[in-house]
C-alpha cells in the first residue's frame, strides 16, 4: 500500500513539474500577447505592429494624449523577458520590460 501511494505521488509531481516546464512565458509570447502586454505597459489606446526581419517586433502605438510612437519590442527566451522602446514624436522616450521573476 504504501509502495503504491508513493509512486502515485511520483508520477502526479512528474506530470505537474512536466506541464509547468511548457508554460508561456514573454519570452516567447505570441504577437497578440506583445501587443497586449505592450500597449498595457505603455497605456496605449492603439497599437500596430509586425515582425521585425532582425528579430522581435516593431511598428508604432498612440497615447491617448495623441503622441504617436515608434516601437522596438524583443523577446529574450533565456530570460523569460519582453523588452521595448517606444520613441514619441513630441519627444517622449520610454524603455521598459516584463518578465517573469
């Protein structure tokens, strides 16, 4: 009995550890998940982006105050990160990340 319980316990902590490994993280987020996470952090009202041919993303979001800007969005796999700049057109400049700690 206690052989049986034991191994029941190994393969439900084998199947739990297994099925946190694949958990999304910004690292490798989809483009909807940037654009949502992104236009979140920057307090956006829109946002159009598309893949960048170098890596990660850019194109352009507005503020609600009508400041249009340039973004620059990379993911980081190793770190589990989403990183970004966003250069305004009045000449607001912003760098942020997310990630997961």
């Amino acid at each position: 009995m206690t052989i049986r319980f034991f191994l029941s316990y190994c393969m439900l902590f084998l199947v739990l550890t297994i099925s946190g490994c694949g958990k999304n993280h910004p690292g490798i987020y989809t483009q909807p998940e940037v654009e949502t996470q992104v236009k979140k952090s920057l307090d956006l009202t829109e946002i159009q982006i598309n893949a960048d041919p170098s890596g990660g993303y850019s194109g352009t979001g507005k503020a609600a105050s009508g400041e249009t800007y340039k973004l620059k969005i990379a993911q980081n796999v190793a770190k589990k990160e989403l990183s970004w700049k966003a250069e305004g057109d009045r000449g607001d400049f912003r760098e942020g990340e997310y990630h997961f700690e």
